[in-house]
C-alpha cells in the first residue's frame, strides 16, 4: 500500500545539527514516528556518533557503519571527474598526484584536497598558456606554482580564502612573478576576506583562543572577570616596556585548553545551550589546523595548545558575533 512506500531522508555532515536546538536532532531521529510513514534517516559524519549524541537521551541509537579512509588510487579516480574541459586527463592526473604526495599527511579528507587542485590547478598550468613552459617540463611548472603551495595551501585549507576571492585577486603566475609578491597578494587576500565559515559557538572558543595565545596569563583575572569596573580596567592596559618584547611580535605561545574555556565562558554572554559539546566543536578547530597541540597526548584534558589564526581573521571572526575582540587585547597595534 501507499503507506509502505519507503522514504530515504539522507544528511551529510550531520554533527553541524548540535548547533541548530536540542531537539532537532531528536525530532529527525523519531521522524517515521512522528510522520507515521516509512521513513529512514541515514546521518553522514566523519564524528562518531557518542561525541553528538542529543544528552537528554530522547533520541534512539541509529545503526553504525564506519567506513574506511579513501586510498590514494581512489581519491585520483574521484578527483578525475574535476578534470577541467579540454585538459588533457594524464597531465591533470599527474598534478593531482603531486599534491596528494604534497598534503596527505595533513590533509585526508576527499573534498579538502578537492578543494585544493580546484585552486592551484589554474595556477599550475597558466605558465603553459602564456608560454613559458611545456606540459612536458612538469618540474618546471612545478616550480613556477611553488610560490602559491608555499603560501596559499594553508590559507585555501583554513578557507581564510574564499574560492572566489582566491580566483578573483590571486596575482598571476608566471617566470615573471617575484615569489615575494605572491606572498604578498595572498596574505592580503587572507587579510581582507570574510570570517571563517564555523559554527556559532567554534567561532567564540576559536577568538577564546587568540586571547590566550596573546595575552599575558597574569591579566587574566583583569580582562575576564565579570564586574563594573571590568571595561574601564581593560582600556587602562597598556605595555610601557618597549614593544621588542610583545607577543604580537613573537608569536602565538601555547595555552592549556582550560585556560581558553575559562576564557570562553567569561566572553560568551548567554549560557552555552545544553546540546552543544564544546569538546567535539574544539576537535574540529585542531582538525581544521586553526588550533595545534603542542603537547602529547590524545585526550585534550591538560594538553596545551597555540592560535593558528591571525589578527585580521579574528577581527572578521569577532564582528561576525558581534564582539569587540580588541577591548580584550593586550597591547595590540
């Protein structure tokens, strides 16, 4: 009969639905029930399912099946399919070998590396087009495009980058090229593009982060605590000493990750709704290489960890939220 007919509702990346209520996911789980229909619910995600799991236990376990990373032979047969119209397959396939060998270790996920032949691939063969290399002189043209994977792999991977941006502003590559303007043009591109696409909450503990990489851990008590005479301490802070000497300069310095919670509870103005796992939302950044540990260790309880973002994205990051990040800063310039 009709009411037999089967129903598939697939979601991909479905731990993004923590954020979206607490009881969206649980409402999806019980869909069949709820409609009365035949209706399956398959959750893609590359989170295991205890890590978003609804914590008010109203949501059924669905049935697990864990897949295998994709091996290098199929990640080139599924990228193939990006081959450009009118390039030739082998060549096309010959660079997306060499950035496999490039980023694999640090990049295993399909659509990342996707992402990245779609965005240097132009760059690699343009030498081709204004003539100043062969298709058979890949050494060549590797060379040529390594400016780019020096400094654009990073960025496109973090997507400071937009696509668009990065095919509308990057500057061109050629023999011609100082490899230092090309640094130049794609920190300024970084610079100037739109906050990271994260989620509401990864947003806060990410800017939570940039704080404790930057500011002094003696000020803490200062900058965070809540009271009246909080904001008027704040502006009063100011380095004497020189400058030589201030984190800006020196880098990003490692923090403990209870250190940046303290942080992000005391700069998150609403409580943080029940159904939302800040431990899996801090993974995500280490996985996304916006956060690195700095210690060992599998657990992120005690491990230290440093800010892999700069100013400017912060700022973009803060105005997305609406927080003014610079009140909280250190002497920043």
């Amino acid at each position: 009969g009709k009411e037999q007919e089967a129903h598939y509702v697939v979601v991909d990346q479905a731990e993004r639905l923590r954020d979206r209520g607490a009881m969206l996911l649980t409402s999806l789980l019980r869909l069949s029930e709820l409609a009365n229909a035949n209706i399956t619910v398959v959750l893609l995600s590359s989170v295991v399912w205890d890590k978003f799991r609804p914590r008010h236990g109203g949501a059924p376990d669905p049935h697990t099946v864990f897949f295998s990373y994709y091996t290098k032979e199929q990640m080139l047969r599924i990228i193939e399919r990006d081959c450009p119209e009118g390039e030739p397959v082998g060549f096309f396939l010959t660079f997306v070998d060499a950035i496999y060998e490039v980023f694999h270790r640090n990049c295993v996920d399909l659509n990342e590396l996707r992402h990245l032949v779609a965005m240097l691939y132009p760059k690699f063969v343009q030498p081709v087009y204004e003539r100043q290399a062969a298709r058979s002189e890949f050494a060549r043209l590797f060379k040529l495009c390594q400016p780019y994977f020096a400094a654009a792999s990073e960025r496109l991977y973090l997507r400071e980058i937009s696509s668009s941006e990065w095919l509308k502003h990057s500057t061109v590559a050629s023999a011609t090229t100082a490899p230092e303007d090309v640094t130049m043009a794609i920190h300024k591109i970084s610079d100037n593009g739109d906050a990271l696409d994260l989620p509401y909450y990864a947003k806060f503990l990410l800017i939570a982060a940039f704080l404790a990489s930057y500011n002094p851990t003696r000020l803490d008590a200062q900058y965070f605590s809540r009271g009246k005479s909080q904001a008027k301490r704040r502006r009063a802070t100011k380095d004497t000493t020189g400058g030589d000497n201030r984190q800006q300069l020196l880098g990003p310095k490692s923090f403990g990750i209870e250190r940046m919670l303290a942080i992000f509870y005391s700069i998150i103005v609403e409580p943080v709704d029940s159904s939302v796992d800040v431990q899996i939302q801090i993974s995500s950044l280490v996985t996304l290489r916006l956060l690195s540990k700095t210690s060992a260790g599998d657990r992120l309880d005690g491990v230290k960890c440093k800010c892999n973002v700069g100013l400017e994205a912060i700022r973009a990051i803060s105005r997305s939220v609406r927080f003014e990040v610079d009140r909280y800063l250190y002497d920043f310039s």
